[in-house]
C-alpha cells in the first residue's frame, strides 16, 4: 500500500482512511509509515513484559522468542498461541494476563484513537489546553464499561463452575480477560468448552460488538453499537434526535449502523443454519441439544474474526469449513466496505414516494 500510495484511485484512498484516519491525508504514505512504526512500537513494548514472564519457564532465546510472538498476535488481535492450551497456563499470572489484554485493548481501540490519545497526552504535558475528538471518547468510553461490565457478567455466570477453585486474584484476572478476549482475539486463560450456555451467550454478544473502527480487529465494531443503543433510547422516549454525549448523531451514520448491525446478524444466522444443515443434518432436535449454541458461537466467531471455540472447530467437515473461511473473511473486509457503499450509495431520487403511516408497529 505505502509502493502505491502515490497512484491509489480515490476510492481506494477513501477505504485507507476508513480505515486509518478520520480527516484528509496529503501525504498517504507518511500515515502508512506512521501506523507501521505505532505498531512495532506497541509490539515492542508488549514483548518485553511477555519475556520477563516467558524467561521463568524457559530459556532466554525461546523466552524472546514466544514474547515476540505472543506480543504481535496480542496486539494483530490474531489471537494464536505456540502453546498447547493457549494461555491457560498462565491463567493466575499477572504480567501476562494484563500484557496481553493491554495490547488486545490496544489494538481493538484502532489507530484513530491512539494518534489521537497521544496528541492530547502531548499537548498537555506541553502545557496547552486538549481534549479527545469526540470519536475518541466515544470509543475510549464504550471499551471501558464493556470491559468492566464483561469482567463483572463473566464473573457472575461462573463463580460456582469454573471460577469456584480459584483465588481472588485468579478470579479477577480470568474475568478481566474473558471480558477483553472476545472483542475479536481468541485467547483464552480457561476451556470455553467448560463454560456455562449463559456465559457463551453473553459471549457470543461481546464478539458481535468487536472492537472500534480503525483497528485490528472485527465485529459491528463498539460505535455501531454505542449508535444503535441511543437510538433504541431515542425512540423509547418518543425522541426525534438521536443524541450521545451533548451531540446530535447524523441521521446518516444512525442508518449506517442499523444497516450494518442488521447485515451482520443475518449473515450470522444463515451460516448458523447452513453449518446446522452441513454437520447436524435431518436429526431430531432431542438429538442435538446444545449443538444450535455451539455453531452459533462457532459462526459469531468466525464473522468477529475472534478465533475462539468451544472445541469443535477441528470436527467440522469441509462444507462448515468454507463457511467458516468465508464468515472471516466476509467478516474482516465487509463491515467497512458495506459503510463505505452506504456513505456515498449512488445519487438521491429527484423525487418522493407519498408517506404511508398506517402501518402497525411494535
């Protein structure tokens, strides 16, 4: 992209700043330049905690080795492991618990934010006066309540099962990190296999939302459904405005969300019920309990680009596989290109269809 940074059309251009930026860019390859060197930096960072964590379990050169690893798949939101039973080794471990869940933060948050978190920082330290675009807070403010609000509900549905044995300490950290993972990285400190059918839904929930524009990761994303919650309280209070944090929301970024929450959700269900077609077959429902759950968390998955599972991704056959490939792949690119074709979907009609209000809704 940075090769060909000076012949982009102008919609490919546009799809880069989707993607990276919120204002337009003079020079495509100095933003390019600039989220590569963001990224090793963070990488970096991330690598030196996992080492010190890594290197009391083996040597120093293989400890280097799974920290640099582990701290870009972290922070890429790729979620792959070098080890057997992912990160459950390290459930109760502090360093690598809270590393890695600050670079999956991080890199959910997306670059937007990040730039802009580090001007304001800077501004302030110089002395000026600076506050967070509202993009920002709007992200920085959904990720933390559904990151406590996750940890809390996680807690909760599984203090008696598979939280009873742990500390406190362990309690908490496998909360905190159950609560970040599922926002599109599938690092897990326990079985999912093991867990509860409300605590898979629940989960389920947390993979459709995502992580936020711009970053490494997929899903709605959090401001689709930030949107989606205050236009549902909107129309409750009988409101015309759809407002969020003292302003006005665009009736056009409003549509947006409803149409891309809405596109994603049925995607999930057809493939849910493709994959029930494919693995299950003409089987008695008395047969199958329990199998609906595990391919919906299993296609909820795949779209949010999480990567976890339940334990029955390697049984399933070709047909669910492609499924499987096609919801990820559907799922990392369509969410954005499906907002770009709706941001500037062809010309408006010269004209008006009469409004017809005698419909009954609700």
């Amino acid at each position: 992209m940075y090769l060909l940074s000076h012949r982009l059309s102008i919609r490919n251009r546009e799809i880069v700043l989707q993607s990276l930026s919120q204002h337009p860019v003079k020079d495509m390859g100095s933003l390019l330049l600039s989220v590569f060197g963001v990224t090793l930096f963070i990488e970096a960072i991330g690598a030196i905690f996992l080492f010190n964590a890594f290197a009391r379990d083996y040597s120093l050169g293989h400890a280097a080795y799974l920290a640099i690893f582990h701290s870009v798949s972290a922070f890429c939101n790729a979620g792959f492991s070098l080890f057997p039973d992912n990160l459950m080794k390290y459930y109760d471990d502090t360093i690598v618990s809270l590393t890695i869940s600050i670079l999956l933060v991080m890199g959910g948050l997306g670059f937007i934010v990040i730039f802009d978190v580090y001007r304001t920082l800077r501004s302030r330290i110089k002395g000026k006066k600076s506050a967070f675009n509202f993009h920002s807070r709007l992200v920085l403010r959904t990720t933390l309540w559904l990151i406590l609000g996750g940890a809390i509900v996680f807690m909760l549905f599984e203090w008696f099962n598979v939280l009873e044995p742990m500390s406190w300490k362990a309690k908490i950290l496998v909360s905190l990190f159950q609560s970040v993972t599922p926002r599109t990285c599938g690092y897990n400190t326990v079985d999912y296999g093991l867990l509860t059918d409300a605590t898979l839904i629940f989960t389920i929930f947390l993979m459709f939302i995502g992580a936020s524009p711009a970053s490494t990761g997929g899903g709605v994303k959090t401001t689709t459904f930030t949107v989606l919650i205050a236009l549902v309280a909107a129309k409750f209070r009988d409101q015309e405005d759809i407002n969020l944090m003292d302003r006005r929301i665009s009736p056009d970024i409003v549509s947006r969300a409803v149409s891309i929450a809405a596109f994603s959700g049925v995607l999930i269900l057809v493939s849910t019920l493709f994959l029930l077609l494919f693995e299950v077959g003409q089987v008695p429902h008395a047969e199958t309990k329990g199998r609906f759950l595990e391919f919906l968390f299993e296609a909820t998955s795949a779209f949010g680009t999480v990567g976890l599972s339940t334990g029955i991704t390697a049984s399933i056959r070709d047909p669910g596989r492609i499924i499987l490939i096609l919801l990820m792949y559907i799922g990392r690119v369509g969410p954005l290109t499906l907002a770009i074709e709706l941001a500037g979907a062809g010309k408006k009609k010269a004209f008006r269809y009469p409004e017809e209000g005698n419909i009954l809704i609700g």
